[in-house]
C-alpha cells in the first residue's frame, strides 16, 4: 500500500477513537449552560457589570473524546473597578462545587464536576495596542481568531495533530511538558492550509522559525531571543505564542514526525501500554547503568509553581553533579501517589578516582599559594604543571557514590532546594538499585516510569 494511502487509512482509525461523541457533547452542553446561568445570576446579584464567555477547545468544537474540559471567562470591562480575585470570591460562593483557586500566570478556578474539568478565568477586556491588564486578557480573541480562520474541514485535522502530539509526549504548554499549547497547535493547522499531514512533512523546518499571521509584518527577532520556535501571536504581535516550546521537545516532534512518515502506525497516536513483566523486571535488574532516586512527598501547590520548582531542582542537581565528576545521562521526575521521584541516570555511580584541579595563570598573583599548598601534597600524582599557560594538578581522591554526593549537596545546600518543597535529609529517601526497585516494585506507575526513562527510547519505538 502506498504511504500516502496508509496515512489516510490510519487518520480514519484515529479519527474513530478521538471524535466527541453525541452523549459526550450534550452532556458538555448542559453542564456549561447551568453554569452560564448561575455565573450571569451571581453578577447581577453582587451588581458586577462583565461578559461571560466560553472559550478552550470546546468553543471552536477542537476537542478529543476524553478530554472533558469548560473553560468559561468572565471579562470585566477594561476601568473596571473590580478584580480578578472579586470574580473569584463572588463565584466560589455561588455555585458549590469543590472549587480550588489556582495561580499560573493569573487566579482562576477549578473544579470537577459529572466527570468534567471546569475552569473560570476571570480577565479584563482587550484591544490590540492597548496595554493588558492580565495575563490572560487576549485569551478570548484567540477564540475568534480559530473559528474565522481555521479552514473548512480542519477541526478534525487539528484533533489529529492533538492526538499526535498526546501520544510522542509533546502535548502541553506546562512547565512539565515545555510543549504545543492547543491554540499553538490550531495556529499551525491554519497555517499549513488545514492539513495535518503537511505539519508533519514540514516538522523540520520549524526549528528556528518565525511564522506569522499578517502580511509584511516585521518580526523584531531580538524580542524572542534564545526561543526555538516564533509563532506570532494573531491577536498581539508582541507575544509569542510558542514561548514555552523547549527546543528538546520541538526536537522530540520533529523526530516523531519524521519516523512517523516513513513508518505510519497507531502507535505514535496511542502508544503502547507498558507493563513490568519478569523479562523487563530482570532488564531494569541487570542494566549496566546506574540509577538513583530521590523520593520525597508532594507539596499542595498548584502544578505549574510545583513543576517549576522540580526543574529547578533537577538543573541545580545535573549542574552539582557534574562539577562532582559525575555526568549525569538523564535527571527527570515524575509525581505519583502524592511522592514526587526525580531518578538520576548515569553511565557510572561513584565520582571519579581521579580529577584536574586548576589553579591560577602564570601571571597572576595566586600562584605563590597554589605552590605552597600543592607541591608536596602527597594526593597530587601530577603536578604543579604548567598547562597551557596555568597551573594544574591531578588529584587522587576518594570515590564518593551518587547518594553519598547527593546527600552531601542537599545537607549543605549547594544544590538549589525548592522553596516550597520540603526536602531536608530527614523528609526524602535517596535510594539505588536493588533498594529502589524494592521501594517501588508494587508501584506500577513509578515501576514503568523507571523503565521508560532507564531505555532511554521514545514510546513509539518501544515494543
């Protein structure tokens, strides 16, 4: 069969699975309209002059199956003497539901309710040119921008995309992800004419980019400087809508999307479910990698400032290691029954036997003291040398475990600790190997995650 027909009959499958359903919308329907009722009827009750809108995938019909989100905006007029955290006050008392305020970039909040995740933002009005006055104020004009411009056909192709995404893991403008947002993902659509198929086949020309929705119009490259990706905003050419993509996770999509070209299957939408047979027990037993965690429990915050605060702690943690003689191959984590487990990957578990010390330039004045503390100091094997036109020495020293120079750094605080984390010695757990895998053997989840990130593979190519 040829590619292109594989392509399409792959689409079709996937299509099956993702379409909302016609149960799925009304019920989406119905919960948005008593919710519509109530907001409206508590703004008039507390004399409160704003729209309220719906916005999210839902609104421009971009939804997955599954994926059971209202986002409704509450929009105050842009002199409003009220404020986001009114709206808020006002709502939560109003309609009782099991409502938690959140803080990304602005206040907002959530709740689930019939199985579905309800968010209420409230922001202010806006107008191209005009100052904003909350993060999230352009937010219902990106609405507009989708349904005026996405074409004719092309929901379902931004639904594939979605899919796609989901399923190579680079799905999600969160911190934890560093990914396509929905609207980003619909801006490409719209760009590449409506067709998922062409996003895939010009993946690779997106890595340093610049994409725009305005004729003529003159990107100032140096307001994005360092960003992997520049899609201009539609609705702000002074936002760029791609801001949170990460070059490694644009790299990751453009390396699916090229595999997925020459080798279309299912898998890349819907990977694989992995489960720890005795085969990848005995794998994870018998690598000749070393492997740490570091457990400890989660703190109830929201996920942006939480995820924000473990990559933190993760960059502060491979930059340790590394100045420790250790190069970490991978430092990542996951949250799973309320512990967060950052696992450290490395090709060896002990610091080096051995390790350059550098000491001062010829022609600085340091060097007198370098001299007299290391010329006969009985750990130097090599040196006080002169090496491209510095002092050096090597050093024999005494190897030092992972955990060993993981406890020493939390201790002594030279790893960054998260602020809103507790993670003194007495409240983590940093476990190795054989006493790691014992701690998480009935862990399903921690267990396949420990497989997933030791193989080092993208999902679509496990088998």
């Amino acid at each position: 069969m040829h590619l292109e027909d594989q392509y399409q009959q792959i689409q079709l499958k996937v299509l099956e699975k993702i379409h909302p359903t016609k149960s799925e919308r009304e019920l989406l329907q119905r919960k948005y309209e008593g919710i519509l009722s109530r907001i409206k009827n508590i703004l008039v009750e507390a004399n409160i002059e704003a729209k309220v809108e719906l916005t999210g995938s839902f609104s421009r019909d971009t939804w997955i199956s599954g994926s059971r989100d209202i986002d409704i905006f509450v929009i105050l007029p842009y002199k409003s003497e009220f404020t986001p955290n009114d709206i808020l006050k006002v709502i939560k008392k109003g309609i009782d539901f099991q409502w938690i305020k959140k803080h990304a970039k602005h206040p907002y909040l959530f709740a689930i309710s019939d199985d579905i995740k309800i968010e209420i933002v409230p922001c202010y009005e806006f107008k191209t040119g005009r100052e904003i006055r909350s993060a999230v104020d352009r937010s219902p004009l990106h609405k507009q921008f989708v349904i005026d411009n996405l074409p004719i056909g092309a929901i379902d192709e931004v639904r594939l995309l979605k899919q796609f995404m989901r399923g190579v893991g680079t799905y999600g403008a969160e911190i934890k992800v560093h990914g396509f947002s929905g609207y980003l993902i619909e801006l490409l659509v719209i760009h590449y004419k409506g067709q998922f198929i062409e996003i895939l086949k010009n993946a690779q020309k997106l890595l340093n980019n610049v994409i725009t929705f305005q004729e003529k119009l003159i990107v100032d490259e140096t307001k994005f400087e360092n960003e992997s990706l520049i899609v201009v905003d539609p609705t702000d050419k002074n936002r760029n809508v791609a801001a949170a993509v990460k070059e490694q996770t644009l790299a990751n999509f453009i390396a699916a999307a090229k595999s997925y070209l020459k080798n279309p299957s299912e898998d890349y939408f819907f990977p694989k479910i992995i489960t720890i047979t005795k085969g990848r027990l005995q794998e994870i037993e018998n690598s000749i990698l070393h492997y740490s965690a570091i457990i400890h429990k989660e703190s109830d915050i929201s996920d942006d400032i939480l995820w924000g605060q473990i990559r933190k702690f993760e960059k502060s943690l491979l930059n340790y290691l590394k100045n420790e003689g250790i190069e970490p191959i991978n430092i990542d984590s996951m949250i799973s029954k309320k512990e967060i487990m950052t696992i450290i990957i490395s090709h060896k578990g002990t610091t080096p036997d051995y390790r350059w010390k550098l000491g001062p330039p010829v022609n600085n004045n340091g060097q007198d003291e370098f001299l007299k503390k290391y010329k006969d100091n009985s750990q130097v094997v090599f040196g006080p040398a002169i090496i491209e036109n510095r002092w050096k020495i090597l050093l024999k020293e005494k190897q030092q475990t992972i955990n060993e120079i993981v406890e020493k750094g939390i201790s002594e605080k030279i790893i960054s600790l998260p602020s809103h984390l507790q993670m003194d010695l007495s409240s983590i757990e940093i476990l190795s190997k054989e006493k790691l895998i014992t701690r998480i053997v009935n862990d399903k989840e921690k267990m396949i995650y420990l497989y997933r990130i030791l193989i080092g593979k993208p999902n679509y190519l496990l088998k």
